[in-house]
C-alpha cells in the first residue's frame, strides 16, 4: 500500500522509468528496423520488449518497485540493443524522419479507414431493409384491394373538422417510413392524458400513401386522429415558389449530392452530403407548415426517429415570449454553435449572425404560426435559400437554414422535452428515463440492424409486433 507508482515514475533513479524509455525508444527503432528489413534486430527488439513489459507487468501486480537485481539484467540487455541500432543507421535525425513519414502513412490508413466506416454505415442507413419493403408493399396491396377501406378513409378526411380545431393537440410528421411514423403516433398517444384530443398530420409520397393511409385506416391509436395527405396534393408548392424545389430538380445540385464529385470533376463530395435525405422535399416541408395547415395556430413538429414517453400536452399552453420556434438549444459543447454550420468567410453570413450564437435542434419542436405567418418567415427562408444556390453558405441540410430564419425568435426549452442522440452516441441513463421525447437522431436508426441495440428497447415497445403484417414480414 505505500508503494506509490507516480512517485516511481518521477523518480530519476527509477528502474521502472527506465525501463518505460526503454522500451518506447525501443518500439520506435522497431518500427525502422522492419521498414529497413533487418529482420534479426527487429526481432530481438521485439523479444526483449516483451521481457521488460514482463518485468514491469510483475511489479504492478505485486505493488513494490523494481529491484536492481531482477532488472539490470533486461536493462542491459536492451541498451546493448539501442546501442546496436544507433551504430548501424538508426541515428537520431533518421529515426526522427522515418517516424514521421510512418506517422503519415498511419494518418491516412486512419482516415481512409474512417471514411470507408462512414461510407458502410450511411449506406446500411439509407437502405430500405427487406422487411419494411415487405411491410409497405403488403400495405399498398391491401388498399388497393379494399374498397371500403379507401371509402372510409376518403369519408373520414371529409368530415374531419378536428383537422382544424385549434382546441385540440395538433402535431406533424413529413416521412416515407410507414413504421417509424406509426411509432411515432403509438407513443404519443400512449402517453397522452386525452388521447382524443391529439390530432396528427403526416404528410408523405406518392409511393407511400397506399402504405401509410392503410396501416392509419385499419389501426386505432386510443381514439388519436391520424390524417395523411400526398406532398404531390400541394400544388402550391412548386419550382416558382419554393426556391429549395427549384434547387432539387437542378441537375448540378443532382451531381454535387449523387455523383460524388464536385463541379468541374474537383475534389469528391463529402459522403455525408450525398445522403438522398436531402433532395427530399419532405425533408423540407418543415419550412411550409404555416401554408401547408392554413388554419392552424400552433403545431408539434416530429421527425419521424423519436419515441415519445411522456404527455406533450404542456407544450401547446407553453408560451413562447413572442418567438416562433420552441427548441431545445445545444450549445453546452462549442460545436453545437453556429460557426460549425455556417460558412463565417462568407460576408452575409458574418454580417448578420454571431458565430456564437447557440445552436437547437430540429426534431421536436413547437411552432407558433401566427408569429410565423405575421413576420413572414418564409419568405425569410427563401431569401436564404436563393443566396446559398451556389452551396457558399453553408453545405447540407435544413438545420442551416432553420439557423437562419429563426435567427433571434427560438426560445429554449427545457432540455428533458428532447433528448438528443440516441442513433450516434451513449446517452446518460437519468437524461433518458427524464426525457420526453427520445431522439434516435444519426445513422443507428432502431428499424435497422445497425441501431444501437441498449437503445431498441425503447422503441421496440411502441411497435405493433403481434399485427399479422408485421409478424408475415418478419419485422423484429
């Protein structure tokens, strides 16, 4: 118990200290001596590394110092080593030089590992796993084949004037995934003290509508209104007004996120730009909620990879002093501000935000839309979006330009409202169980079979797991 490691190795008569030099200078003059292909000291250095790491190993574990008896022998040994290599060609200047260019080499065997991790683990993200095909395929199926069921869905849409009843919860969700969204729904109303009065808007594709407006017709969530529309249906919305749409349809634009390769065949696009996610108009629909729900005057926007576990009934009384957007904010680390979206070389972005503004999240927010409506925001956004054309201002995504026009009219929310990250990092267990809305936000999406599996659990038990579909689809 008196033994005291760090008083050992500070010591400069230290056996233990020395046999730790020895053996790092050892390990750099292996490396140059396999690189030279002096196979005979490269394994004599090695040998004798393993002995001294032996010997440093046996004082550990007993807790007493190194006694000059057992350790002079290995220490000569090694220095009869060094000795060799140094006399040889392994000088000090040489040593310095191959270490660095073997440094390099490292480096970037690392980052181009690093990127091959990044380009597998988006492509396992951005796959349609064969049971959820199986799943919307056998949806789309059903509706086609029921009649009644499109009668009673299209009757239902037309006598629904809960859809516009601002005394009820109404929250949002713009997705292609039949069984996220359905998680999504599930959980809410699950959790909700008046289930009835939660109304959801899901917005979807042409492609996906079949699926989407089956599973929503055929399955009751504790008496939750769930209404589904086609983005195609808003014809409003096109390429002479939505400056974003224009872009989509841009064969660049196209090239720059797809191809991999920039304008001009310059440097290969990021692999994370190229995430068909962001050609997606749904990805972008958040911007258009007040035109898209004319009479709504608040709304709860969810994406479609949360779990919800609490009552979200507080946040449609929760006043917002006057800002539009109600976000949980996630500047405690330095890169969660605003200079790590932005482009700060730029003049307008420089001239107009301060780089230390503090960042929030998309994902769960509560938006005021008569604020919204009353200071036209966007119009806001596509001023944005017409200056970024060129990408100068900032590179993906709609948490940029969500930066931008709610610059200044974002009030914070309690952190436990949204709790971030459960599809890319290790989440505190007391945030988890505090949170009311999880956030499976990065590629470890729950549905895949790169989700992190302590973190399925949690949306696990909001899937339907003994509906026929989902067991004939082998969705698990």
């Amino acid at each position: 118990e008196a033994f005291n490691i760090t008083e050992e190795m500070i010591s400069p008569d230290s056996l233990i200290r020395q046999l730790n030099d020895q053996i790092s200078l050892g390990k750099a003059f292996l490396v140059i001596a396999k690189e030279s292909n002096d196979l005979q000291l490269a394994w004599e250095l090695s040998a004798q590394i393993r002995n001294s790491q032996r010997l440093l190993s046996s004082a550990a574990t007993r807790r007493t110092p190194l006694t000059a008896g057992e350790s002079e022998a290995a220490i000569r040994s090694m220095a009869v080593l060094l000795i060799r290599a140094q006399q040889l060609r392994y000088d000090g200047a040489t040593t310095i030089m191959k270490l660095k260019a073997r440094i390099h080499d490292l480096e970037e065997q690392a980052n181009s590992l690093k990127e091959m991790v990044s380009k597998v683990g988006q492509i396992a993200a951005e796959e349609i796993p064969k049971s959820l095909y199986c799943f919307g395929v056998s949806l789309t199926s059903e509706w086609f084949g029921d009649a009644d069921l499109r009668r009673k869905v299209g009757d239902g849409r037309r006598a629904a004037a809960r859809l516009e009843d601002d005394r009820l919860h109404h929250f949002c969700v713009f997705s292609d995934n039949v069984l996220a969204v359905s998680v999504v729904v599930n959980s809410t109303a699950l959790n909700s003290r008046d289930p009835r009065r939660v109304v959801f808007h899901v917005v979807t594709d042409e492609v996906s509508h079949a699926a989407m407006s089956a599973w929503f017709g055929t399955n009751d969530f504790r008496g939750a209104t769930v209404d589904v529309q086609r983005i195609e249906d808003f014809q409003w919305l096109n390429a002479s007004y939505a400056p974003v749409l224009k872009q989509l349809q841009d064969s660049e634009t196209q090239s720059y996120y797809f191809s991999g390769a920039s304008a001009g065949g310059k440097a290969a696009t990021p692999i994370k730009y190229r995430n068909p996610k962001y050609l997606s108009m749904l990805n972008h629909l958040r911007f258009y909620i007040p035109e898209v729900y004319p009479s709504l005057k608040r709304v709860v926007f969810l994406d479609d990879d949360v779990v919800v576990q609490k009552d979200l009934s507080a946040l449609f009384a929760l006043d917002l002093k006057g800002n539009v957007n109600g976000a949980v904010k996630t500047c405690a680390e330095t890169f969660h501000r605003y200079h790590k979206y932005l482009n700060y070389s730029h003049p307008l972005i420089r001239e107009h935000f301060d780089p230390d503004a503090c960042g929030w999240a998309f994902g769960m927010n509560v938006f005021d839309l008569v604020e919204w409506r009353r200071r036209n925001l966007t119009d806001v956004y596509h001023y944005w979006q017409e200056k970024n054309v060129d990408r100068s201002l900032w590179k993906l995504g709609t948490l940029p330009p969500g930066l931008l026009t709610f610059y200044g009219l974002t009030e914070a929310l309690d952190p436990s409202w949204h709790v971030l990250g459960l599809g890319y990092t290790n989440v505190e267990r007391e945030a988890i169980e505090n949170g009311a809305v999880l956030h499976f936000n990065g590629n470890s999406k729950p549905w895949l079979k790169i989700g992190a599996e302590k973190y399925k659990p949690l949306w696990d038990r909001y899937v339907h797991y003994d509906h026929p579909l989902v067991q004939k689809c082998n969705i698990h």
